[in-house]
C-alpha cells in the first residue's frame, strides 16, 4: 500500500515507522529539510515542500496514493491537504489528524475528510474505556462523523449475562463486530453467550448510539439499570445488522 503523509513531525513520524514496519511504501512531505535526519527512518522517500500546494502534491504523484494522511500540527493545513487529496487527485482514503478538539466538527466529508483522529479524543475514550463499566463509550468515530467505533464492558450485575448474541433486539444500524473475553478476541455468532466483564465491540451509527446504551444498560425511571429489550429467538437469527 502507498501512504502519503503530510508532516514529519512527531506524529507523522511515528505512523510512518509503524507503517514500514508493515512492510508499505511511504512518502513523507514537509517543509524543513532537516526533519530527514532528525527522523531516523529507514526505507522512507521523502518530499520537501508545501503540502497545500497543488504543485508539491503533483510531484509526490498522490493520484497513486491509496491513503493520505494529513498529520501536521495545524488543523488549516490538515484540511486543506485533505480537501486537495480527495477533491483534486481522487485518493481514495483520507485521514485528518484533529489537534484542537473544538475544530472536530469541520473534519468531514466536505472538506474530503473520512476518517478524523482526534487525538484528546480518542485519550479521553481509552481512559474512559478502562474505568467505566456498564456504559457505551466511543472509541472512534468514523466515515464522515456518521458511524463510530464503541465498546461496552459487562457488568456482574447485568441482565445480559446468559444470553446469546441472536437472541437481543440489537438497534438497526448497530453490529457486534467482536467480543474480547479474557484478552482473547471472539468473532461473534449468534450463538455466543454474554458472560461478566466481556468487552463488547460495535459499528453503529452516531444516531443509534442513545438507543444501543439502552439496550446494553437501560435505565429504569429511578435510574438505576433495567431489564433489556428481547427480541424473537429464532434460530440461527444473528444481530441485526450483522
């Protein structure tokens, strides 16, 4: 795979190191000459100029590239190497790194955005994820802000434990995509029974989320959990959406 990056800074550094230990051909693209030396990547072709403009993206020849990545520190370059990549050179995939959170909103679609790394985010939810059990918490989101990623932790208590997978009313635009029990990751069947303190792991879309909690940890009228939606059992049913 050909990734171009936009910045050579920490950031980009690191997904470039990550990427050529997997074997991918990676161009990076910066303004300052002397991150070459200071990056010490092996394997890398590198580009000194401006991102933003359309003659540097001309030169790294990004109608090839199968994913840019927009890692600089400046959300205004982010954007528009996005919006370049997507509207002028057709690339396929495009990944926008978010560094003020308020500016999360504009990493979209419109401006040739598909997949928005909000890097406080992102921390914000990995911490959430570790402490908070019986909530949904979003991990990522994805596709232009209309899907994320989310996990929900079960607890003991939950009235989900003993049942299957197909046997849940799952939201419409909501899938279980993996179980991790144990450290050990599950693909998930219909026939897979909930146990305590399984990481459940969902796409679904932002607008299903409200409703997804309510299944995972519905609450009752005094706030505390309450008993979850069931669907039909039938045989061989998987979650819906699945």
């Amino acid at each position: 795979m050909k990734v171009v990056i936009a910045g050579a800074g920490s950031v980009g550094s690191s997904i470039a190191r990550e990427l050529l230990s997997n074997n991918h051909e990676i161009l990076l693209i910066d303004e300052k000459p002397e991150v070459i030396g200071r990056s010490g990547l092996k394997g890398a072709r590198w580009l000194i100029g401006d991102a933003c403009e359309i003659t540097t993206l001309r030169e790294a020849r990004l109608e090839e590239a199968d994913v840019v990545v927009s890692a600089t520190g400046d959300d205004k370059v982010n954007l528009v190497v996005s919006l370049l990549a997507k509207s002028e050179f057709g690339v396929a995939r495009t990944v926008g790194r978010v560094n003020n959170p308020k500016n999360d909103w504009m990493f979209d679609d419109s401006w040739g955005v598909d997949v928005a790394v909000n890097t406080p985010r992102l921390m914000t939810a990995l911490v959430e994820e570790a402490v908070e059990i019986g909530d949904v918490v979003r991990l990522l989101t994805l596709q232009t802000g209309v899907s994320s990623l989310v996990e929900f932790t079960v607890p003991q208590d939950s009235a989900l434990i003993g049942r299957t997978l197909g046997s849940i009313d799952w939201p419409h635009d909501s899938t279980v995509v993996a179980i991790l029990r144990d450290d050990a990751p599950i693909t998930p069947s219909p026939d897979d029974v909930i146990e305590a303190r399984d990481e459940l792991f969902f796409i679904t879309t932002i607008a299903a989320e409200d409703e997804l909690r309510l299944v995972l940890a519905p609450r009752t009228g005094n706030g505390s959990p309450g008993t979850p939606v069931a669907g039909p059992a039938v045989a061989g049913e998987g979650p819906r959406g699945a």
